[in-house]
C-alpha cells in the first residue's frame, strides 16, 4: 500500500519477483534505481518508440532523487504459476505477434559504442549461446513481464537483461517460458498434460518463423536450458535472491527441463518443420 515501507504517501511499491528493490510508482510513471546498464537500456527504449513500438515503458529520463523514470504500463501481469486464462492458444499467438513487432522496430538500432549490458550475479564468465547478434531483444519473457489486456499479451515490461542477441534466441526464451519448455511436473496445472510440439507450432506460425528458424530451433534452446542451469547455480552462489530461487525449486526443475528437451526436442521439430 502506499506509504508502507517508508516510501513517501504519493508512491506506491511496486513487488513483482524481489530481484530489483525499491522500484515504486508515482502517478503514472514509475521510479527505479539507476543501474551501470541503464542508459543504454533508456536509449533503447527511445528507439523502439521512435520506431512506432509503443507497447514498453517510455523512457522519462532521471528523477530529482537520482532514480530512473519510465512510463508505467497499466494492465495485468499474470503470477506464476499461470492461470488456465493465460495458457490458451489465442495468448501464444498474441505474445508471437507482440515479439515479433518488437523485433522488427529494433532490428535498426545501433547501440552506443559505451552501451552497458546486465549480467546475472556470478555469471560473467559463462559464455552467452546467443551470439551472432541480429538485433537487442527482450531476452526475458517470464510471466512478471508480460502485461495483459483483455485476457491477451499487449505490452512488456522490464527490459534489464535487453542486450544484443538472434531473433531465434528470443524465440526460444519466450517459448521455454510460455510453451512451456519444461517438464510436465515444472508446468502450471493447467499445461501439465499439455502437447508442447502444437503449441510451438502455434507461436511459430503466429511469429511467421523461416524454415532455417524453425530447424534451429531445438538445438539453440537445448543450449539456452544448459545455460540457464549454469547461470541459475552460478548466481545462487552469489545473491541470495537468486539463492532463494534455486532452493524453492530451480535446481530440481532445470535439471528436469534439460532432460525433458532431449527427449521431446525431436517431436517438437518435427512438427515444426512438418508447418
């Protein structure tokens, strides 16, 4: 509530996942702490506006306290884990679309020869899989940052792991989240018996994904799931918050997806390349 927590009356906190505190909203803008990546990220945000993508936060510059400014993105943002209203084929193919416009407004940018991009604590020095970069994405696409509206995907949020990456990185990260590409025990109830080869079928069609795109698909994410078991493991080591998100459950549930994606990767490209 507003005022709680020692926030002055007319700022209201903001509490999503507790990886970035003392993120508040004032009127219609919201007011986070500065970070060495942030100028980048405002620069690419102004891009994407520039570009005709208004469906992000706006970048408003510094406040008088030294924080960021970005506009607040009034909708739903669902919690995990999912809701059945938010596991339905209409929303994959709404949030294929929404990334796929992303991309498309981005696909120009040139970021500053200074541009800083974040990290996860302790993961430096864990090579990324997404080089060869086409374009900055999202690169994060978990349920916190998608924001709804009328039941669908219409806006993201939180763009602080954006950096230079493929369009079919961002792909399979919003597909190993929304698919999802995850064990059937990890999945929400809702998914758990869910056929994962359609829905991606589903979000590829929605994106309009080449042939070349969806051959690469499964190989690309099976190293993305890889890595995010080591990221995860690195930063627990390193962050307490990051440590409390692999107790309550990553270091079971990675390991599950990485073998899971062995298994079934070769279903899903099949029914991906068979369109």
């Amino acid at each position: 509530m507003p005022g709680d927590q020692g926030v002055p009356p007319d700022e209201e906190p903001l509490i999503g996942d507790g990886v970035t505190p003392g993120i508040t909203r004032v009127a219609d803008t919201v007011r986070r702490p500065v970070r060495p990546f942030t100028a980048t990220i405002q620069a690419y945000l102004a891009h994407l506006h520039q570009a005709g993508f208004s469906d992000a936060p706006k970048p408003l510059g510094i406040d008088e306290q030294g924080r960021e400014v970005v506009s607040f993105v009034a909708g739903d943002v669902p919690r995990e884990p999912l809701p059945s209203e938010a596991t339905g084929e209409d929303v994959l193919a709404a949030l294929a679309g929404l990334i796929r416009r992303l991309h498309d407004a981005a696909q120009n940018w040139t970021p500053p020869r200074d541009a800083v991009w974040a990290t996860l604590p302790g993961t430096q020095d864990i090579p990324l899989v997404d080089t060869g970069a086409e374009l900055v994405g999202h690169r994060d696409y978990c349920p916190g940052n998608i924001v709804f509206r009328d039941g669908l995907p219409a806006a993201l949020i939180d763009f602080d792991l954006a950096r230079p990456t493929s369009r079919l990185y961002d792909i399979a990260n919003a597909l190993y989240w929304w698919a999802p590409l995850l064990h059937p025990k990890d999945r929400p109830p809702a998914l758990a018996g869910a056929d994962i080869p359609h829905r991606t079928a589903v979000f590829a069609d929605a994106y309009g994904m080449s042939d070349q795109q969806r051959r690469d698909l499964i190989p690309l994410a099976r190293r993305m799931v890889h890595r995010f078991h080591l990221t995860s493991r690195a930063a627990a080591g390193a962050d307490p918050v990051f440590r409390r998100f692999w107790e309550q459950g990553v270091k079971d549930r990675m390991p599950r997806a990485e073998a899971w994606l062995a298994q079934e990767g070769p279903a899903i490209a099949a029914r991906l390349i068979a369109g």
